[in-house]
C-alpha cells in the first residue's frame, strides 16, 4: 500500500481520495471500516487541527489513535527510527508523524511494515493540502480554470499546494519576497506536474503579476515551527506581503481566502480579511477531518 511522505506519493490517487472525502463527509461510505484498528501517531512539534482530527477521525471509523509525543517516546532518548519502525509495525496497523526532519519520515517509512501519514514535516505538509482541495471543490464546484496565488513564506504548506494544484488541474502563483521562495525540488517536480496537465505555475515577487485571476488567495505564518530564530527579520522581509483589503482586491471578485491556520493576525494576514466574508478557513479545518479519514481509509482498510 505504501506511505504518504509527499503529495507525489498520491499522484495517481489524488482525485480519488478527494472524491472519497466528500463521500465520508455526506455518509455515504459503510460505518466502522476500520473496526479494531489502531493507529500510533507520533508528534515532534506542537499541534491542535492535525491532533484532533487524526484521533477523532480514528474514532469515527471505528478505530483508535495512541498518542505519542517525542519526548515520552524512546526515540526521543536517542532509540533509532528504524528500531521505532519496526517496534510500532508489530503493534498498530498504521502510523502517523509530525516530524522536525523530513528526511527522518523517510527513514520511519523506510521501516515500517505499515504505512507511515506524514501530518507536517519542513518539507511538506500533504494531509492539508488534500482539506484544502475539498474545501475549494466544495466552494467552486470543480477546480477547472481556476487559480490559486499561495502569498508569503514558500514553506511547507506552499510545497505541497504547488505539487497538489497541478495535478488536479489548477494554475498557480507563488508570490514571495526573494529568498523565501520554494524548495527548488518542489518547484521543478510541480512544473513536470503542470507540463502533464496543462496548467501554469508562476513564482514572482510582483504581487500584482501573482494576483491576476486569482480564485483563492492562500498564505500561512511566516514564522513556522523551527524559524523561530529567524522571527524578527522574517516580519520585516514579508511584511510587503501581508493578505489585507488592498491585496484581496487584486484577486477576483469572488475569490476566496484560505489559510492553514494557526494563524498571526496582522503579520501574514488582517484580522479584516481571516474574519470577513470571503474567508473559508474554519471550513478549511473541518475537511481536515474528513481528507483524513478518507487518507485513513485508504492506506489502512483492508
Ligand atoms: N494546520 C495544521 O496542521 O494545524 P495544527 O498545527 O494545529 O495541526
Ligand atoms: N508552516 C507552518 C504550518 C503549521 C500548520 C509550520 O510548519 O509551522
């Protein structure tokens, strides 16, 4: 069955998964698939939505969650992530992890006999990416001709956004100060994925450029978890950037505006445009929920 690390590991299944949310969230799949199930999920940073969501999503499909925060684990005492692997292979049917280190989600996939859900890594964050394409499914009907323009730091969330938007058939545009664009890997996959589908991918510092078109308008904090050290001179590089009224107003008359939350209310975004009309965010934090029990679904049903 394989793991989810990136949104290139669910390349072919994207649409699908999606698809599948949708029909979780309206009833329409059996109740309890994953009845006697457990998953281990392991978090070496912080977290609220992904927590959640993860474990009352278990819940729901009649399953359960452990938590295991890094710190009690061995792991955290120095155990190797490949002895960690195989340990939780022999005890849970599926495992998932906020790591600090992408490269170290690798190793745990690498093995374990179960598959490893990556909920947040500095490389990418895929599990919101698939609750963001719900939401702008739900909103627009379809992702056909639509656009969205990812403002800010190019970080984890912006990665995965620029691999998933491609394949399900949207433009995008990353507009950031520079020295804070994506991953170059991530940037030349996501191009490959455009080429396939017949889409465009822009990365600009012109906002003005970034914004022609544009449906949804997405940023996230610019100080993730792991920059804190960098915090003072981030404010000052991206605060050109911030998402207020003036910026919205580029996009187009219904866009909508997203954000992964949590979010800094007057740095990356105005407290005027997260709590106005047009933003989608707290449905955004639902479909967490339910993108991730279709994710659950999918790697851990028999
Ligand atoms: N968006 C997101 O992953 O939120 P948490 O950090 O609260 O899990
Ligand atoms: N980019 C943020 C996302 C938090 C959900 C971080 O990595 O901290």
């Amino acid at each position: 069955m394989g793991s989810l690390l990136s949104v290139c590991d669910i390349k072919e299944e994207v649409e699908y998964i999606i698809d599948l949310a949708g029909q979780i969230k309206e009833g329409k799949k059996e109740q309890r698939p994953l009845e006697g199930k457990t998953l281990a999920m392991i978090f070496q940073k912080s977290s609220t939505r992904t927590r959640v969501s993860f474990d009352v999503g278990m819940y729901q499909l009649g399953g359960r969650a452990i938590f295991l925060s890094s710190n009690d684990l061995q792991m955290g005492r120095g155990e190797p992530i490949s002895d960690t692997a195989r340990v939780l292979s022999r005890f849970v049917d599926g495992i998932m992890i906020r790591a600090i280190e992408h490269d170290d989600v690798i190793e745990l996939a690498k093995y374990s006999d179960v598959p490893v859900i990556s909920g947040l890594t500095n490389l990418e964050h895929p599990c919101q990416a698939l609750a963001d394409m719900l939401t702008i499914k739900e909103h627009f009907g379809s992702f056909e001709n639509k656009k969205i323009c990812f403002v800010g730091d190019g970080n984890n969330v912006c990665n995965s956004l620029l691999l998933i938007a491609p394949l399900l058939g949207m433009d995008m545009s990353v507009t950031c100060p520079e020295g804070y664009e994506p991953k170059e890997e991530i940037v030349n996959q996501a191009l490959k994925y455009a080429d396939e589908k017949n889409t465009e991918i822009t990365i600009t510092d012109d906002i003005n450029v970034a914004l022609e078109n544009v449906d949804v308008v997405y940023t996230d904090v610019w100080v993730s978890m792991g920059d804190e050290a960098e915090k003072a001179q981030r404010e000052i590089d991206l605060m050109p950037y911030q998402v207020n009224r003036e910026l919205m107003d580029l996009a187009n008359d219904e866009a909508v505006f997203m954000h992964c939350l949590p979010a800094v209310r007057g740095q990356e975004v105005s407290a005027e445009v997260i709590d106005g009309p047009q933003s989608v965010v707290y449905d955004q934090a639902e479909n967490r929920l339910h993108a991730q029990k279709a994710v659950l679904y999918h790697y851990m049903k028999d």
